[in-house]
C-alpha cells in the first residue's frame, strides 16, 4: 500500500507523544477490545500482501515471490524492461527530495512494474534476479533523523540497478537509509533472490532491520512489521544498523528488564497498525493455507512457518487469489468469522499482482519468470514472461501518469472491448464487469484462470527445456520461442474474457 498514511483503515497511527513508553499488555488487550465492538460486521480486509518461499519450502528448490499491490483507484499500472546502461565519471542521482548521491558506472537491467503518482507503490526484479517489493508497515517513530529531504521513492530503484544478490541489496538499502534517512513512517521490503528471501524493515528516520527467511519456511507480510525474535550476532539471519536496540531504549520503547529478548516488532512497529484485524488477519489467513500447525488469531504471529508441503507457483497465486471472507451483517462474533472465513487477500483495490519464479539452474534470460497479473487475482490472469525476452508486449505500458477519477470511470465503465494496445484497461474493465455481474461470474472467472494457468504450467517445461537446448547457440530464437509462449497465454485470457462476458 502507498503513500504516507495518517490514518490506517481508519484508525489514527500519527504520532505518540515523546518519551511516551510502550501500551502494557493490559492497555493493548483494551485497544483490541475496542476495535472489535467499533468494526462493522465485516472487517474491510485490504492492504497489500506479500509472500516470501525459501529455497527448500519451494517445488523449485529456489526462492519464489508473491505480491498484491493494493492502492485506491484511479490507478494504471505500466511495465517497462529497462536496458542496463553504462555512466560517465561523476554522474549522480538526484532524489525526489533534494538528496544526491554518485552514481554506478553501471546499472543492470530490470523490468520495471510502475504504478504513475504512486511514492511507494512500485517493483522491479533485475537480471540477476533480484527481486524488489513493499508492504506499508507504519512505525511508532516521531522524531525521524531526516538528512536532504530522506529517501523513499528511489530506494528500490536503486537497490534493483545495483544489487547481484538479494543480501547486496539489503545492505545497499541500510546503507541508503543510514545516509538520508527513510521519508515515510515505515515500510517492510521484500528483497529476494533464487538463494535467499529476505524482509528489509526501513523505520522513518534513520533506523532498519532485516530478517532472511529460513530456507525450509515460508514468510507473508500485510501491512505492519512481522521480525520478531532478534538475534544480532547471528549475521547469517539478521542485520540491522548499530543501534537499533540502543535507540529503542534512549526512547524508552524497550527495557530489557521489563520486556525480555528484543522483539523488533513489538518496539519498533505503531502498536494500532500492529493490533489492527485487518493486518494480522491477512496474514494469519495466508499462513493457514500452507501451515501443518494451528497459528493463535492474534497480533503475535510468527515470522515465518514450516508449510505442509513444498510451495509451488500456482499455490503463491492460490493464496494471492483468496478472496473469501466474512459475510456482511454477520451476526456472530468477529474473532469467529475471521477464524470460518478468514481475511480476504485480493479485492477491488488490488491493482496488479505478481509472482517471481526465481532459478537459478537454467540461464537467468529462462530462469526468471515473471508471472503479473493486471487487476486483482480474482477476477484475472497470471501470464508468465521471461526475463530475457525483448519485453513485455507494446499495450503493457502507457503514459507514466496517474490518471484521472473522470478518466479512469470512464475507461473501466465503457463496454467491453479488447485492446492490445492498453492491456491494463482492457483488466481492469474487465474486472469492473465481473465485479458487477456477481459471485457467479467471479467463479466462473477463476475456473477459466486456473485453466490457461494449467495449460501454462503444462507446456513451461518441455518450452523452457528446448529453449536452453537452443540458448548458447541461438540466443535469439531462444528467446522468441520463450516471447511466443508469453503472446499464446496473453490471447488465451483475452479470449476467456470475451468468453466469461458472452455467459452473463
């Protein structure tokens, strides 16, 4: 979720007084009390989500990433693959708000999912898969150390033109923070790449923490801070700046004495973000999906879990996908709602999703793949593009500007009609019919997703395998045949689509 919020799903997350110390465990249980009895029969589950699978959690033996990016209409949704390109001496990087820095004498190529307007709302993974991600995570910071306007904007960018590996890209991302300090309240990026997975947790001012993800354990965010359990010394799992916990004290967030082992989350995070049934409802509905052990309903989840069995692709986007949740006017209580139905991943806010299959046995041009999804899941396809095709088709990109509420009603509510020169409004118009026509067509969307999904699965193998047969002597076929691929499952969802609206 973008942007600087004051207010999270309306609840106010500004700032506490200074020195305040942190909720007792009495005060919090109250605040959770009361969010209860004040929310309406059905808790508005939304906010983006992110999945992180380990090496060894995943079929593929190599990381795997999920997001839904959710951000309040009007929104458009460009995908650029952006060449790697060569700097002059002394060449810098200006920052949105004044900060400049040297630039690399090179940056590496990446594909680019650009939301216009949007501060905090884009991704990119780069072409040694680096991989690039955030969840909105509010802090409870209000005196941030800020030097020449802060970084927020191009922190991503920069750790995607920089970084070889996902480690790299933390450090660089600390490093950046350290030197300017984060603009925002707070944020958790995901950095990944085919060996590890990692959650960088940037807090307004000049403070961060990272925890990587086991390789046998699967970690999800939604919207607040979720490393708990810190263990400095071991640099192999965390890293951090110097003094994060000696902050923590000076501001009389933590005292060891009182609270026990350090648990960033619990410190660091704004406790109505952290408490809030929105945010730890996500998460624990997409924990449940994948855990062998029942997980408590409440703010306390664990970082990250063992799953059942190996994750594959279509399972990310089985969890990405999860659109059940409680009934409206429900008249049983809300803990036991959220345990039948759980919260709802994916909703007409989710403005495009993506899962990056990430490998490393096979030459990276084939090795990542880049499955998007324009709109939400639920009412869209996953169409699989590797990194090394020329690009992502023409109609994939437009201007890079937010549109208009007039533009954008306009564009989404004309009947239906396919464009191959703007794909995200011929989505998005989509889902606005689907949206309107009922639960009925949703399924019947979904069954028509899984099938083209499947048929894509099906057919990736023995493609991929041909293609690094022809790689090192025929680059470029390889690669059209792989661009092929790619157009074949892009004209079988605009097919289904006109097929799915023909029904109603």
């Amino acid at each position: 979720m973008a942007g600087k919020t004051k207010y999270f799903k309306g609840l106010p997350v500004g700032p506490r007084p200074a020195g305040a110390s942190p909720r007792p465990a009495q005060t919090l249980i109250s605040v959770l009390v009361l969010i209860y009895v004040l929310l309406p029969a059905a808790v508005p589950c939304r906010g983006c989500f992110s999945i992180v699978v380990g090496k060894n959690a995943s079929a593929d033996g190599y990381v795997i990433v999920g997001h839904n990016e959710d951000d309040p209409a009007p929104q458009t949704v460009n995908h650029h693959k952006v060449p790697r390109r060569r700097h002059p001496p002394g060449a810098k990087v200006r920052l949105r708000n004044g900060g400049v820095l040297e630039q690399a004498e090179q940056t590496w190529a990446y594909i680019w999912s650009e939301m216009p307007g949007m501060l905090y709302s884009d991704s990119y993974v780069n072409e040694w898969s680096v991989t690039v991600t955030s969840d909105n995570c509010p802090s409870r910071q209000d005196k941030p150390d800020i030097t020449d306007g802060g970084i927020g904007y191009m922190l991503r960018r920069l750790v995607a033109e920089r970084a070889r590996t996902a480690r790299q890209g933390v450090l660089l991302a600390g490093k950046l923070v350290e030197r300017f300090g984060y603009a925002d309240s707070g944020r958790t990026y995901i950095i990944c790449d085919p060996e590890e997975g990692w959650l960088f947790c940037a807090v307004n001012g000049k403070h961060w923490l990272a925890q990587r993800v086991g390789d046998d354990e699967v970690a999800m965010v939604a919207n607040t801070y979720t490393i708990r359990k810190v263990v400095l010394s071991d640099k192999r799992n965390f890293l951090a700046c110097k003094d994060i916990v000696d902050y923590a004290k000076l501001r009389s967030w933590y005292d060891p004495k009182v609270d026990g082992p350090f648990d960033f989350a619990a410190v660091y995070a704004h406790p109505d973000a952290a408490s809030h049934p929105n945010n730890f409802g996500r998460q624990w509905t997409g924990l449940k999906y994948i855990s062998g052990e029942p997980l408590p309903l409440d703010p306390g989840l664990p970082f990250s879990v063992v799953p059942r069995r190996k994750l594959r692709v279509a399972d990310v986007m089985q969890i990405l996908r999860h659109d059940n949740q409680m009934q409206v006017g429900s008249t049983s209580s809300h803990l036991s709602d959220l345990r039948d139905r759980g919260c709802a991943l994916c909703n007409v806010s989710t403005q495009t999703s993506f899962v990056t299959q990430l490998r490393r046995n096979v030459p990276l041009d084939i090795g990542i793949v880049y499955w998007v999804c324009l709109a939400s899941p639920r009412t869209s396809f996953y169409i699989p593009f590797h990194f090394g095709i020329s690009g992502l088709p023409a109609g994939f990109r437009s201007e890079s500007e937010r549109p208009t509420e007039q533009f954008y009603d306009r564009k989404v509510g004309a009947p239906f009609a396919v464009d191959p020169m703007y794909a995200f409004w011929t989505f998005s118009n989509f889902r606005d019919k689907v949206d309107r026509a009922g639960s009925k067509m949703v399924t019947m969307t979904k069954a028509e997703a899984r099938r083209i999904e499947e048929i894509a699965f099906d057919v990736q193998k023995p493609l991929e395998e041909a293609a690094c047969k022809l790689y090192d002597g025929d680059r470029t076929k390889a690669m059209r045949m792989l661009e092929n691929y790619s157009k074949g499952i892009y004209l079988s969802c605009v097919e289904a689509m006109s097929t799915v609206l023909s029904r109603n």
